[in-house]
C-alpha cells in the first residue's frame, strides 16, 4: 500500500515509516521538511496522489489551547479535503490514553477538538490512544520541579516504549479501519513518581522525587486512573529496565 505519514519526521513518524517500509509498503514521510504542510495545504494534495492510507502522528506546536486549537482544526480541514479529492480510503491518527479525561487542559480540549474533527470525517478511520513515552519522562521531570524538587501525584502510570507506539500505529495502519478507537500502554504498571525517581537515579541528578497527592501533572489534577487504559488495552513489550539500560541521559555540551 502506499502510506503517508504525517509528522513522518518526528519521533514517533520516523518509526512508523521504518517499520512499514520494512513491511515493503510505500510509506512517505509528510512534514514540512519534506515539503508538506498541512496548515497551508502545500504539497498536501500531490503527497495523497495515490494513497491507501493517511496516518497522522503529528502534534501542535504548541501546548497553548487557542494555538493548538487552530492547529488541529485548521490541519485536520485540510488534510480531510485533500484525503476525499484523492480517494484514501483509512485515516489513522495517535492521541492520548485519557484524553476525555484532561478537559482542565486547554490542550486535551484541543486534542479532543481534533478527535471529534476526526469522527465527522466521511474518511473511515482508527483512532489511537497511546499512554505517555518513556522518551518524555525527563520532560515530565522538569515540568514537574518545584524549588529544586521533583513533585509528582502517585497516580497509576503505565508509560510505554516509542518503538511500540509505532508498532501499534503500523498494525492499525496496514488493518481494516475500525471507526473506533483502540488504546495501547506499557508492559508495566507503576506510580507516576517510581519511574521518573528511577531515571533520575540512572542519570545520576540529584532532585529528590516527591509522591505528593497534591501535586498537578503537567498544571492538571489527575485521579488514580485518569493516566492509563482499560484493562484490554494492548501492551508494549519494551520494559522501563530494558529502555533504560539503553538510553542514558545526554551529555552536557
């Protein structure tokens, strides 16, 4: 089949397109550093010519909810026209495990604006909710630094692998679309705070990680389960430790 991949580039797009081309499809990586743009439309309607399937793993570039909002909006209209013009025939897009959770986010509200865009589309579609990768514990560590502190609500976590993420995304991309969406986490269940404590450790930095019951993630007040998937959700099979083992933090320049 002949796959585009929207955000081909990026962390989680990469991944996808290797993997599909390992599967000998046509797989293209759409981003405006190939020549595509999906808030101007540029390229958008050259790069469908022919395709099977859209997959969408791009993101906002920002986290605002007004700039995200019309991210999302302005792409998901363009990208829908020029997926009807060209005959596509399944949309994949990544979301978050828990997005209808995080309304007090204006950026979940964006996400969920998007998802909604998705659903009203005539294109048949799957939608994906991924819990949160392992690749942004350190981000989730420096959002979370309160004078000189790690504080973090010992909720229910079960981070996952990028290489698994792209997993699930190729298989529902090379499926039949389900109109529905399908959610997909880590091996493992864990606290909020025990992974990010136990990164912190491997990279040797010194904050204290703190299991405070109080304490926000990324500005939002979560419960025990707002951050993971039902319990038939399909999991990664990369573990913390494996994934640990095998990225150490970047060193200082």
């Amino acid at each position: 089949m002949k796959i585009v991949v929207i955000g081909g580039t990026g962390l989680i797009g990469s991944k996808v397109v290797e993997q599909l081309k390992r599967q000998k499809h046509e797989a293209i990586a759409a981003a405006p550093g190939t020549g595509v743009n999906t808030i101007t439309g540029e390229g958008l309607a050259e790069v469908m010519t022919g395709a099977d399937v859209v997959v969408d793993v791009s993101n906002s570039p920002s986290f605002e909810e007004q700039a995200a909002t019309d991210f999302f909006r302005t792409a998901g209209a363009n990208i829908t026209a020029a997926e009807v013009a060209a005959g596509v025939r399944h949309h994949v897009a990544l979301s978050v495990v828990g997005t209808d959770r995080l309304q007090a986010s204006g950026y979940f509200r964006a996400k969920l604006a998007q998802e909604q865009l998705i659903k009203a589309s005539p294109v048949p579609y799957t939608l994906i909710h991924a819990t949160q990768f392992f690749e942004f514990l350190r981000a989730i560590a420096q959002f979370s630094e309160v004078d000189g502190a790690i504080r973090l609500p010992p909720v229910q976590f079960q981070p996952m692998a990028a290489q698994d993420v792209a997993s699930a995304v190729v298989d529902a991309a090379v499926s039949a679309p389900l109109n529905d969406t399908i959610e997909v986490g880590g091996p493992e269940i864990f606290t909020l705070d025990e992974p990010v404590r136990r990164l912190l450790a491997l990279d040797r930095d010194p904050r204290k990680v703190i299991a405070d019951p109080a304490a926000p993630y990324f500005g939002v007040a979560v419960s025990e389960r707002t951050l993971v998937p039902e319990a038939n959700a399909r999991r990664g099979t990369t573990s913390l430790d494996w994934w640990l083992a095998r990225n150490p933090a970047p060193q200082a320049q």
